[in-house]
C-alpha cells in the first residue's frame, strides 16, 4: 500500500491523503509551499470523495440493474476535477493534482498499490 508521502510524488501531486469509511481523515502529506492545502481542507475532501464514491456505486447498480449493460460496479474510484486543482481517489486514499502539471494515469495507478 502506497504511503502519502509515495502518492505525492504523482507527477503534478500536491498532496496525499487516506480517509475511513465515514470520511474521517487518518494521514496526510502536503508537500511544502501549498499554502492553499491545509489539514481542514484535506478532511473536506476526505467527506467529498466517499460521498462521490458512494454516489457512484448507487449510480452504477441501478444502470446495471436497468439497462442491459454490465461492468460498471464496483466503482473503483473517480476523478473530481476543478478549475485549477483536481482529486483523483480511490479505495480509502486521494491525491490531489494541480491540473496543469497532472498525470491521471499515474495518480490512478499509485492509488491502486
């Protein structure tokens, strides 16, 4: 398993962070100089991505359930893109990415580890 430190080397990551199931928020890294990013604003995030991923799942088991296409649940995770900054999550870990500089792929892959 990645450690927070290890998800903030992404390619474009400012920060790394894992959550419980409730959202609660358990360890983080913040690389230094992101001012913007502190404790408080990470736990919002942590709040915002199991509400998109439990979001997600409920969306995937009823088009699964009415329509004939499969494969949609388990949600693995999902993308949450701003204006300038995105979150890439998945399981029970974030990172977050400055748009202009991000590599998605790489941040979904460590993620995965």
């Amino acid at each position: 398993m990645a450690t927070t430190n290890e998800l903030t080397q992404v390619p474009g990551a400012v920060a790394g962070f894992t959550f419980s199931p409730s959202g609660q928020l358990l360890d983080s890294d913040i690389k230094p100089g992101n001012h913007e990013l502190d404790e408080s604003t990470l736990e919002m995030l942590a709040h915002i991505c199991v509400a998109n991923l439990a979001i997600s799942n409920m969306q995937a088991v009823g088009w699964e359930k009415s329509s004939e296409l499969k494969g949609f649940n388990p949600v693995e995770g999902f993308t949450f893109v701003c204006l300038d900054v995105s979150v890439v999550a998945r399981g029970n870990k974030a990172i977050v990415l400055i748009n202009q500089n991000a590599d998605y792929d790489k941040a979904f892959e460590a993620l995965a580890d």
